[in-house]
C-alpha cells in the first residue's frame, strides 16, 4: 500500500486527515508532519523522514505539502531529490480534501507511484470550483424566456 504523508504549517494536516476520517473512516499508512512555530527544520526533516520510512512498505510514498515553496514541500523535494531515483517517493504541493479522500481510494489500484501522484494533481485542481458562479449561472438560466422553436 502506498503511504501518505500529509505535510504542512500549523495544524492543517492534523485537520485535514482527521476531517477525511470523519467522511471515510481510518485512514490507514497515513501519517501528517506539522510545522508550527518554534518548530527548527530539523525537526521537522527528521519527523518527515521518520514518517516516510515507517510508512514505505514497498510501494512508496507521496507526501502532500500544503504549500509549493514552503518549508514542508522544500524539505519533502530535498528527500525526494534523495530517494526519487528508487521512484518509491512522491512529492505533491497544495493538498486540499478531495485530493487526500482520492489518494486513499487509489491505492486500491495497481497504480505505479508517478502515475498516482499525477492523477491526484488532476484531481485537486478539478475540485477547486467557484461554487457561487456556478449558482449565478444556474439562476440566470432558470430567468431567461424560453426560445420558442419554430
């Protein structure tokens, strides 16, 4: 099974996977590595290392960073330039809710690991929507007179 690690400033990846959990149930080779203030680099790179080692059983891992250039994605990209010549690790930055629901139903699939982080990209980029446009648009629609057909 691939690991996650979900990685990120404050607390957001605690409530991110505890938010998934109340919608899906346990999420298992889940793991989340908070930076909060006071927090040095180096403890946040040896809790990062330490989560994905203990959560590599083979297929790998992706670690989900809340921030592309923040200090959790710099220092999931420095492991990564370490072990992502083994393809076993993963690095995906702007981790959002349907992105993390959709990475625990993928691991049921025989995905290689690139393939998997690929997809949920897609994934969470497809599920950030302007809801309310949306309504605007549905409300003019339902406003407009009909086109008789001739």
């Amino acid at each position: 099974m691939v690991g996650l690690v979900v990685a990120s400033h404050g607390r957001l990846a605690d409530e991110l996977v505890a938010t998934a959990e109340q919608i899906v149930g346990k999420l298992p080779a889940v793991a989340t590595c908070n930076i909060e203030p006071g927090t040095s680099v180096e403890e946040l790179r040896a809790k990062m290392r330490q989560a994905v080692a203990e959560l590599d059983q083979g297929d790998g891992v992706i670690v989900m960073a809340d921030l592309f250039g923040g200090t959790p994605c710099k220092e999931s990209l420095m492991m990564c330039s370490e072990r992502c010549q083994s393809g076993k690790l993963e690095v995906l930055a702007g981790v959002n809710l349907p992105m993390l629901l959709k990475a625990n139903s993928l691991r049921s699939e025989d995905l290689p690991l690139a393939e998997m982080a690929s997809q949920l990209a897609s994934y969470g980029q497809r599920n950030i929507t302007c809801a309310s446009a949306l309504l605007r648009e549905a409300q003019q629609r339902q406003t407009q007179p009909a086109v008789p057909r001739t």
